[in-house]
C-alpha cells in the first residue's frame, strides 16, 4: 500500500520530497558510474560559485532562496569534500566568504559535460509527462509567493470554523443560554444594568414581543453564542445582546452571527442598524468594523457602559 499517495493533496509535501529523494539517489549513480563522490544536492551551490565568486552565505541564500542554515550546512559539506574553500571578507573578518577550491576548480570541466547530458536527459523526461513538473512548480512558487502558506490555512480554516458554525432563531429551551452567556461578559467588564435584567429576563416581551429577533450559534452541538436584534422602528434595527462563550472565541462565531443579524434585518426591510459598546471592548469593535460598521455619533443610551455607537447602513 503507498500511503502517500493515496492522501493526496494532504501529503503533496511529503511526496515532492519523496520524489526529490528518488532523483537525489539515482542522480548521485550517475556521479559514482564517472567515479566522482559528487552529492546531487551540493549542485546549485557549487554551480553558483562556479559563476559568481567569492560570495558571501547572505549573498548565497539571497540568489539561491534557501535558508541561511541550509547553505551554511551544504558549505560545510563541500569544505569537508574539499570542493570549496572559505576565507574571511578583507572589509569584515566576521564575514565568510566562499569559492572553489582548486580542487573544485580541476573538477569543474568533467562536472559541465555530466551537467549538459542530465539537462538534455531531463528535458526529455519532462516533455514526456502528460503535466510539465517545472511549469507546475513555477505556477506553485508564484502562488506561495503572492501569499504565505500560513495566511492562506489561517483564511481557509476561519473559513472552515465557520461553516460548521449553526445559527438558530429563538426557542424558549435556550433562554436560559441567552442571559448566562450574556450575563458572563458584562459581569467581567462591567455592572449588570436594570436594562440587561429586564431584557435578559424576558426576550420574548422585551424583543420578539415588539418586531425583535434573538439568534443563537451552536458549535457541535452547543450553544456558544447569541445576538438579538431589536426593532427600533421600521427601517432601523439595534444589534444587541452580542455574547460567545470565552472558550468558544476564535472560532468566527461572532462574525457569523453579526453578518446574519444584519441580513435578517436586510430581509425586514431595515435600512440601518446601529450598536452601543464600549470602547474597552476592542476585539468586539474590530469585529463590527470588518462586518461594515462605522462609528457615529453617540445619542442617549438606556446603558451607562455604552461610550460608543457605531452603525451599518442597508
């Protein structure tokens, strides 16, 4: 059984190198049948000192793009086999600085007649294969280079989180979630208001009684969020009553219940729906100004932590 490739995409890595390894000992059979202890993967260093020396690791990592310890190991390597040499920079003794040796150099010419029939060789083998491997590495290097691997997974599993992230209308059997979940952020930064006992107490006279909707998030099965929306009028609606459960942030549930409370009032025909908070409450301000809420001017709240409004408009 080949497990590495049968989980595909999940080990392409593991099968670049796989393959990488495979060409590595097969190329090094070429060097053994001229009688050169030549190792495949010293190539590209050597080739460029070969053409451009004396350079310095920085100056190498820079025109080659690997790591500076990669070259500073492949250097080692070569000293040791005796095909380059190392030498103190005459503007900086901290500096090295790398050429062949006269032993690399002697080497040189038997290397390029080898070096012209692989090239000739791979491009045969290349030009047979249904996909060009060079062409598809390219087009891969360019798509990494547009955008790091990391910020791409960071995107796709946020992405990902939030698919699997339910938001529910009001049932009486989460009432009791509503005012925890909403009662457990206030209690840590602020006093629990007349207001928030009167609403938490009773959502469905003070909210749905009057126009209002409240929408819960479940996440495997648990309820980890809510938000409410309430009718103001006609055309304007206040989000409110926003709340996830400490161990349940970072998992884009309060985003999709932001940008599902504000559909909703699209869909009720809402032309605005504006918030109070508090300034102290950053990561939720962020979160309102990536969903399209801008801050406007503050108007009497029934709250006395609210110290900004912020609005989106329809």
């Amino acid at each position: 059984m080949d497990l590495i490739a049968q989980l595909g995409p999940l080990a392409f890595v593991s099968r670049l190198r796989r393959l990488s390894d495979l060409i590595s000992r097969q190329a090094a059979d070429v060097y053994q049948s001229f009688g050169i202890d030549f190792d495949p993967k010293w190539f590209t260093l050597f080739y460029l000192l070969s053409r451009e020396s004396p350079l310095s690791v920085t100056e190498i990592a820079d025109k080659l793009g690997f790591s500076h310890p990669a070259i500073i190991q492949l250097a080692r390597e070569l000293e040791q086999a005796g095909l380059v040499a190392s030498a103190k920079s005459g503007k900086d003794n901290r500096k090295r600085l790398l050429s062949l040796s006269e032993k690399g150099k002697a080497l040189l010419p038997e290397l390029e007649k080898i070096w012209q029939a692989i090239n000739e060789l791979n491009t045969q083998l290349i030009s047979k294969q249904r996909h060009n491997l060079i062409f598809a590495m390219e087009e891969m290097e360019e798509t990494l280079a547009e955008e790091p691997y990391l910020s791409r997974f960071k995107t796709y599993f946020k992405m990902k989180q939030r698919d699997e992230v339910e938001i529910l209308d009001f049932d009486p059997a989460y009432r009791a979630s509503f005012k925890q979940l909403n009662l457990a952020w206030i209690e840590t930064y602020f006093t629990v208001e007349e207001p928030d006992i009167q609403v938490l107490g009773d959502p469905e006279g003070y909210i749905i009684a009057r126009g209002g909707r409240v929408f819960f998030a479940r996440y495997r099965g648990e309820i980890l969020g809510t938000c409410a929306l309430l009718k103001q009028s006609d055309r304007v609606f206040e989000l409110a009553k926003m709340a996830v459960a400490p161990e349940a942030q970072g998992k884009q549930i309060g985003k999709k219940l932001c940008m599902h409370a504000v559909d909703v009032a699209r869909q009720l025909g809402a032309r605005q729906v504006y918030l109070e908070s508090n300034t102290k409450l950053t990561p939720a301000l962020e979160l309102y100004k990536k969903a399209g809420f801008y801050k406007v001017e503050s108007t009497p709240s029934p709250y006395q932590r609210s110290n900004i409004k912020m609005q989106i408009d329809l």
